[in-house]
C-alpha cells in the first residue's frame, strides 16, 4: 500500500506541473535550487502539565516538519528543488545565536516555535536577510504594534482562537458568560481577548473571578488533591450564566472544572470545549490521511505546534514552487499577495492577511474526543472573507500606524 500511495502522490505531482506558469517549470538539465529552512524551537522552563497525558514529546513541533519537508521534497523532485530542514531546540537566550548562524549558512527561512519576545528579538536580528513564521507565539501584539514585515504568523493569535469560541457560544445562545481567568501574565492576556471577543459578538460577562496560582507541586497527590477540592467552593454562589469561560494558559486550574463546579454549567475556554488549530481527532477535507501519514512516521498522534510547523514549512514548499525563488522579498511579497493559496486540511484554502501577516484559518472547536464545531460559524458574514471575522480585521490593525 505504501508504495501505491507514493505512486499516487508522484502521478498527482506529474499532473500539478501542468498547471504550473511556464517559468516555474525546471529544465531537466536546470541545477536543483536548494532550499534550506530551520526549525527553531524555544524550550522555557515550565512546570509539569496537569496531566501525564499532556506531556510533551521530544519530537514536537519537529514531528510536523520533517513531514512537510518530506511533501515538500515529493514535489521538488519534479520542479528542480531540494529541501533540507535543521532542526534546532534551544533555551531562550541562545535563540538569536542559532538564528543567526543558520542565516550565516544560507538559511532565509526560519520557522520559529517560541514566546512573544523570542519571537520578535528573533526577527529583529535577522532582519531582511531571512523570512520569520511565528508557529506558536499567540500575542496579539505581534500582529500589531509589535508587527515587524519580516515575521508571518501560522499560529493564530489569541484574538482569533476567543472569536472563534465566542461565536459558537453566540450560536448557541450562551450569551451571558462567568469568566474565570489565572493569576499569571499570559493567563490575564487571554482573559482580555475574551472580553474583547464578548463586546466584540454581543455576550454579557456576568461575573468574572480570579484563581490565585499559589503554587506547589501540581503532578503530586497533595497539589492535585488542593486545586481539585478548592473548585466546588470557589464557584459557589455565582451570578446566573450560561456557561463558564477559563482563561488558564498556565494550566494551573483549568482542567479541575468540568464536573467540579458548584452549579450543573459547560465549560469551554482551556478546559472542556476548546478552539484550537489541530486535534487528533480532526477527521475531515482529507484530515484523515494527513493523521495516518503522521502517526506513521512518528508514531503518535498530531499535536497542534506538530500541525503549525507543517503548515509553516508547506508554506515554503508553495512559495518556492510559485515563485522559483528562495529570495526573503520575494517570498513576503508572493505570500501577502492574492496569488498565493494552500491547502490546509480545513475545508477552505487558507492565505494571508496583507495588513499583518496573519494566515487566515478555521478554527477547529473540539471536546476530548471529538470535533464539537469549526469557527467561522455560518451566520458571521464578512465582506471580503469569513475567515476575517476571526481576530483582528485591517480597521482594527495597529500594525504598521
């Protein structure tokens, strides 16, 4: 079967370069283009998830390129291209330094799974000499004051992913919310997105409470056993809502709540419904396929930093493909331009946002097991595209003002 599949996949590449413009095609006597990427991820120290079964595995994020770089490379073969990936994990003050040594050697495309200040001290190193995609930073402020026009973003923002819960629970008629947020920075950013996304579709914040991180050993038996019995209490004698909304990126409170809270009410955010990029659940547009293709080459199931680095590097595959070129200026313009589309497993061919270089994408809405929705819901409009009603549209850019 494998290598009927791999067959397949050849006919289908041989049947895509006709369609090609005629300067894309190679000769057959044309030098390879070798195109060289670097997939750079930023390990912090963090504690221990709350369950085991999140824990993170050695390969993540790396699992998903070396994926794309093997489609990448199915289609290079017969469009004059070679792709090779340098897989680097680094703590946060080495990032710059690998950055730009791979740039020393030949690297202008850097795929960069890290925080917001990694991120963005990053692409101000690297300045025009290489292309920056954020596969993982969700700060809504790299997509607007802090925007810079060498950094992408395949990671949605946090803006998109609350807009994207916001609206199911709109079309739900769940419009009067309680909103439980963490103590820690990020927890307090993702608190003010759903706010945001709460004026922004018409639901009413009844309450809001806070969950102080005390801290303490989450994984042992006397952490889980305090924030577990501290829920039922701390959600007593709430004002009447509809359903609960978590903002826990810290993941110190979160997961305790579905079953736990003092009145019978759903809960979605970071814990029960979730948006999210990926999940291994997702089994539609050809998901499928994609999960299997992964799962055999890893061994595991995908992961969404696994789904964005993909996504990131199969952005370069296209591009390069469209443009022959592996130039950085070249690339960006492609990219923010209307020629450029790709295929993401979603249902729509994803593209991005010319104002902050945001990739518009669905959103997938999922429980533990399955796959509860996909944002945008059908009743929100937009006049150029639905997916632009997630995060911020182009008149509610900073980017670039």
């Amino acid at each position: 079967m494998r290598g009927n599949a791999k067959s397949i996949i050849c006919t289908f590449a041989l049947m895509a370069l006709a369609f090609l413009p005629a300067s894309v095609r190679p000769s057959m006597s044309a030098e390879k283009l070798l195109v060289k990427a670097g997939v750079i991820r930023v390990d912090s120290p963090k504690p221990l998830p709350i369950s085991r079964l999140d824990l993170p595995p050695e390969d993540l994020g790396f699992a998903g390129g070396q994926l794309a770089t093997a489609d990448n490379q199915t289609t290079g073969r017969f469009t004059g291209k070679e792709y090779e990936t340098i897989d680097i994990a680094v703590a946060p003050e080495k990032a710059v330094a690998e950055a730009e040594r791979l740039v020393g050697e030949g690297v202008r495309f850097l795929v960069l799974a890290g925080d917001a200040a990694t991120t963005l001290a990053v692409a101000d190193a690297v300045g025009d000499r290489a292309l920056v995609v954020n596969a993982q930073a969700a700060d809504d402020s790299l997509r607007n004051d802090d925007c810079r026009p060498n950094l992408l973003h395949v990671a949605p923002s946090r803006a998109m992913l609350t807009d994207a819960l916001a609206q199911f629970l709109m079309w739900k008629k769940w419009r009067e919310w309680v909103l439980i947020h963490g103590s820690h920075p990020e927890d307090k950013l993702l608190a003010d997105s759903y706010r945001r996304a709460a004026r922004k579709f018409g639901a009413k914040i009844v309450e809001e409470r806070v969950f102080e991180d005390t801290g303490g050993a989450r994984r042992t038996d006397s952490g889980h056993v305090q924030v577990q019995k501290q829920i039922p209490v701390f959600t007593q004698r709430m004002d009447d809502h509809d359903v609960i909304v978590a903002a826990d990126e810290a993941d110190v409170f979160a997961a305790y709540l579905p079953y736990q809270t003092w009145d019978p009410r759903p809960i979605a955010g970071s814990a029960g419904l979730r948006p999210t990029t990926f999940h291994p659940a997702h089994e539609a547009w050809g998901a499928t396929q994609f999960q299997r293709r992964f799962e055999r080459t890893s061994n595991r199931y995908t992961r969404p930093l696994d789904y964005q680095v993909w996504l990131a590097l199969r952005v370069l595959g296209e591009v390069v493909t469209r443009t022959n070129s592996y130039d950085p200026a070249v690339m960006r313009d492609f990219l923010l331009g209307p020629d450029f589309e790709l295929a993401a497993f979603k249902g729509v061919k994803v593209t991005f946002r010319p104002w902050n270089g945001q990739l518009r994408q669905p959103v997938l809405l999922t429980g533990d097991k399955v796959l509860v929705s996909v944002s945008p819901q059908q009743e929100y409009l937009h006049k150029v595209s639905r997916l632009d009603t997630l995060g911020f549209d182009e008149p509610e850019s900073t980017c670039g003002r």
